[in-house]
C-alpha cells in the first residue's frame, strides 16, 4: 500500500486544544490489578529525570516547582549539591503542553519550568538556549538542549524539524521513518521497543524522554538503558511494571486536536495534534501479542452512514 506521509496541509491551523488527560478502565478487572500502583508507575520518569543528573548520566533536567512544594524541592537540590534556575512561570496542566499556560503571579494553579543542574555553567546555559525573557534573541536552540538533556543527535535534529514544521507531538512522524507497514489509509503497523515507545507519555507512562527519530533508533536504544538501569535501582518493582505497560500492543490515533490510545487494561483520551483526517498507529512490541489481534479500534465498529441516517430520521421526526 502506498506510503501516506502527513504534511502541514493536514493540520488545522486554527485550532489548539488546552492539554487535558484522562484515563479510562476498560474493564473492572484491569481497574482492580492497576490501579493502586498506576500513580507510582506513571511518576516513575520524573524521579528517574532527577536522578539521572544527580549522578551525573545527563548535564541538564527540567524540573517545575510549584508554591507547595518550593521550598522541599530547593532544599533537597542543596543538599545533593545541584542548582536550579527559574525560566518560565506557567499556570499547571495534565496531558502535555508544546507552550507555558499563560499565568499571573501569585496564582496558586501553577508552577515554575526551571532547569536543575550540578553546575551553575550547565544550568545557564540551558536557560540561554530556552530564550525566554529576551535570551538569545527570543530563538530557543532546541539542539544545544537536546546535547544538555542527553537526546542522541539523530533525535535532537528530527524534534527540530519536525517542531518546524508544526508537528509539536510528532509521534505519527516518529512512527513512520521505522520498520511499520500501511495497513489502511493513514493507517501504519509499526514494531518498537520500551526505549522509543513515546505513546503512553500523556499519563507518564515513558523510560526516554525525548522523541526518537524512528521506533528503532539504536541510540536511543542505548539511552534508554541508561535510564532504565537507573530506574531498576530506585524501585525494580515499579520498573519492571512500567515496561510491561509499555511492551503491550497499542493503538494511538489522533483527530481535530485529540489523542486517543487505546491498550488492553487502559484507553488515555488526550490532547495533540489538530489533524483534519483520523491518523492512527498500531504498535507492537517485539515478541509480544500484536494490536490488530488484540485490540478494536475505537469506532471501527460503528457504521457511519447508517449512523447519520438514523440521526437525520430523528432530525425530522422532531421537526
């Protein structure tokens, strides 16, 4: 089947859904084994993000800091000998932002972006190459933060050109430089690894955290064991929990601004991309049950047209 790449023409310009997350049980069951551990689970990234620069596997981190939790948070840095630099004060989200919520000061609804460091020469850096309050010309250098983050720089140069190009979640980008195969119109089957799985990120759900240039990016590869070793020994439980989340078949698909994930225990409805056709993904992990064979697109099921006839009946009916 012919290769349907998205372009900028896809995109609805106009529109942008403020970020919101949610997540929905699809069974009791599921609800039953996860849900005391999801919120350990899904927290595990940012706890792995602080340490992973404390001891030193990454130069920069990005950490917000909110008014009930300032003064912990400044007093722990101190104490592990790290620094950290306000950048932007925006008001607090879930799900994922490409942009800081306007705020006011004093608002108790936010926090402040910042980024931690072991030096104070990294984190000004960082806050150099973010180009807020009128550094650098107001132009953020996303690859001189990519190389401070630790993103490998086949990842750093694809964010950029993508980000460029208006796709600010560009995981359908991500998806289709891999190994998939179009399965449908706008429709790709592609395997990837816990490493480049960047799908279930909205709720958390992530070992890397920056965009692979392809589902099988072999530096991100070698990353992510970075990140997952480092994990492994703050809590082996919740680790080996999160990648058996992220190993499970998935299909992502996107629509006029929403995201939605669908994997066997939980489906995320999201906020992403404004695209005026249903794009979707359907992942697999190498070895594991695959997301055609476990998993129903949501509406696939539903028979449009004769949907729309019944509602035009109803329409007159009521007329």
């Amino acid at each position: 089947m012919m290769e349907r790449n998205m372009t900028r023409d896809d995109l609805i310009h106009s529109l942008d859904v403020l970020p919101f997350s949610r997540l929905v049980w699809n069974s009791e069951a599921a609800r039953t084994k996860w849900e005391p551990v999801i919120g350990a689970v899904a927290s595990l990234h940012d706890r792995a993000e602080y340490e992973m620069v404390r001891l030193g596997k990454r130069k920069c981190g990005t950490l917000h800091l909110a008014p009930h939790n300032f003064h912990v948070l400044i007093e722990r840095l101190k104490k592990d000998g790290m620094v950290w630099l306000p950048i932007q004060w925006s008001k607090n989200y879930s799900g994922f932002a490409h942009y800081h919520l306007p705020t006011t000061v004093g608002d108790p609804n936010s926090s402040c972006y910042g980024v931690m460091a072991r030096n104070l020469e990294d984190a000004e850096a960082f806050r150099t190459a973010s180009a807020y309050n009128g550094r650098n010309a107001g132009k953020v250098d996303h690859e001189v933060i990519g190389e401070l983050l630790g993103f490998p720089p086949c990842c750093a140069k694809f964010f950029v050109e993508e980000w460029g190009n208006g796709f600010f979640d560009p995981v359908w980008q991500s998806a289709v430089r891999g190994n998939g195969v179009m399965v449908g119109d706008r429709t790709l089957e592609v395997e990837g690894n816990v490493f480049t799985n960047q799908m279930l990120r909205y709720f958390g759900f992530r070992i890397t955290s920056h965009f692979p240039c392809s589902l099988n990016c072999e530096a991100t590869k070698e990353v992510g064991e970075v990140w997952l070793d480092v994990m492994k020994k703050m809590d082996a439980d919740l680790a080996d929990l999160l990648v058996e989340i992220l190993e499970m078949p998935l299909i992502w698909s996107c629509l006029h601004g929403i995201a939605i994930v669908e994997t066997p225990i939980f489906t995320i409805i999201t906020n992403s991309l404004p695209t005026k056709e249903s794009w979707t993904v359907m992942y697999n992990a190498p070895g594991k049950p695959k997301a055609s064979a476990e998993l129903i697109p949501l509406g696939s099921d539903v028979d449009y047209d004769k949907l729309t006839e019944a509602m035009v009946e109803q329409l007159q009916w009521r007329r």
